[in-house]
C-alpha cells in the first residue's frame, strides 16, 4: 500500500531530576569546570552496565540488505496493532524479495511493496489510526524543559522521543530521525505496516499525530540515509532496476541467540543520560562560544554501543 501523502552516576553531576523531567538547563557559564566538559565519548566510558539496556528480540527487526544489516526496535507501547500486524508480516516472510521504493531527499525511505501485488496473508490489510496513545503511568514520560513548536511538552517515554499534552490526556512519538512510520493512504485507518518509511531529513514533525510511528532504527541508519534519490514525485524510483532489494526482514527473537547483534542502547531514565542532554545543550569544548542554553528533541543522541565481553 503506498503512501501518496507522506510528501509525506558515573560522576557527580549538578542537574537533578524533577518528578516529571529533567532539571532546568543551567546558566552557563564564562569559564565552564573541567566536569561541564565532558564529551559524549567522556560519559559513554564512564557509563555503568545500569545505564544500558538490551531491546527486547520480539520487538527488534533485522533488515537485511545486500549492503549490510538495518536494526529496527518497535514500540509496541504506542502502536500496538501495528506493532503486531508487522511482526505477522515478518514471520510470514512479507517483506523478503520486496524492494525500498522511494528515497526523498530531506525528508523519508520508504519500503515494501511497489506493485502492491503481494498477499498479505493473514495480516491486517487496514487498521485502526493508532496517531496518539492514552496518557498514563505506564508512559512513564520524562519531560525535557526545552520549548517546543509542536506540543506542550516534549522528552522521553518508554525509551523513544516523544511529546504529550496533558490536558487532553495524549501522547505520541515524534517523526525525529530514525524513527519507523507506516505508510497510509488519505483515511487515516488505512496503514498496515505493509509499506514502512524511515526519516532522513530534518525532523518533519507536522507528520506528528496524522500517522502511526512504530520504532525507531538503532543501527544502519547510514545504509538508508545515503541511499541514491528517487526522481519521481515524492522521490520514488523511476525504474524498477533502481529500487534496492531487501534479502530479508527478521524478527530477532527468530535468530539463534547466539546469531543476534549484541547492541545496547543507552536508557534514557538515568543520571547518564540526563549528563548527554545537558552535553549537548550547552556545548562547552573549546570550539564553541556561546553554549546555546536550549536543544530540540530530535537533536539528542541516544547511544548505542557493542555489549562488552564478559
């Protein structure tokens, strides 16, 4: 089905936590201590086995392309009928043979299939728009102080970024690079996790809300951002022969165990992870010279590393 609109502690620190979120950003200074100047590199090699976790194989698919591995994380707390109408493609072998269809610069690649001749057998062919979630306790949302154009608040839930508005009692994932959309037609209850896009560009987040996020790649986004562009409208390939093939789509928890990628990701809900953010929001290396005090969401990193040997 394809999309015509998506044109569509380790050291001590000083910035707390409030109940809801990260502390404050602090008032920067002339001359910032040698702790301000920690790196992302500097805390990463600080950091302590608490402050990382291992992505559940159920909800972690293998992309594999000639030119190497995509490694995707779902987010069933979000999406949860998508979430499960994609792990029955996979296991189905959907997704084997078909090809990335589109690659739009700045902005989405998208795969599945292009002729949309494939069976979905007995996956869902539409389902219910699942845009928002219900907020909640279990969200367990971690606000960032940081304005924001597009929600009332903005920061982290369930270890993906995100936004809510309290006052109506939603939440939803934020279209920030890397992160894993559905493709749909116009009605909004037409996606089915048959056609996956991936964000490229600069966090096209007008998308928030009117689609269903369902992850986030954790690995290889290089493999797709540097992908050659589509010259059709919306960036779609002109001829089939410039589509790239997919050899396969895996759910990880249908490899040996001894077989799957051993990749942590950092957790968000840390003292660590609170030091990155306040990292990059006042950058305080030699080079900068003036710490610019604010960060958007989408320009937080979450790292990512090989588990180290035992």
């Amino acid at each position: 089905m394809r999309a015509p609109a998506l044109s569509a502690c380790i050291l001590p620190l000083a910035l707390g936590i409030a109940a809801a979120g990260f502390a404050a950003p602090k008032a920067t200074a002339a001359h910032a201590t040698a702790a301000d100047r920690r790196s992302l590199a500097d805390l990463i090699a600080a950091s302590r086995p608490s402050d990382w976790r291992t992505p559940d194989p159920d909800n972690t698919l293998y992309l594999d392309l000639a030119s190497g591995r995509v490694i995707i994380e779902l987010a069933p707390g979000f999406a949860p009928l998508h979430v499960a109408n994609i792990r029955t493609l996979v296991r189905e072998r959907y997704f084997d043979g078909l090809s990335i269809e589109r690659a739009q610069d700045n902005f989405v690649v998208q795969w599945g299939d292009p002729d949309g001749t494939r069976p979905l057998g007995s996956a869902a062919a539409t389902l219910p728009a699942e845009f928002t979630r219900a907020d909640g306790k279990d969200l367990a949302f971690v606000a960032l102080p940081d304005r924001d154009g597009y929600a009332p608040q903005v920061g982290f839930a369930q270890q993906f970024p995100a936004a809510r508005d309290p006052r109506r009692g939603q939440a939803w994932l934020t279209h920030c690079y890397g992160m894993v959309g559905v493709g749909r037609d116009n009605a909004p209850e037409s996606g089915s996790g048959a056609e996956l896009y991936v964000v490229i560009g600069q966090s096209p987040r007008q998308l928030d809300r009117n689609i269903a996020l369902v992850g986030r790649v954790l690995s290889g986004m290089e493999l797709l951002a540097t992908l050659p562009r589509g010259t059709e409208a919306l960036g779609f390939y002109a001829k089939p022969a410039q589509r790239t093939p997919i050899l396969r789509v895996r759910l990880a928890s249908e490899i040996p165990a001894a077989e799957r990628s051993t990749l942590q990701v950092m957790r968000t809900d840390t003292a660590l992870f609170r030091a990155v953010v306040d990292s990059r929001r006042n950058r305080r290396d030699d080079w900068y010279v003036v710490p610019a005090g604010h960060i958007d969401l989408c320009n937080i990193p979450i790292p990512t590393r090989e588990a180290p040997a035992p």
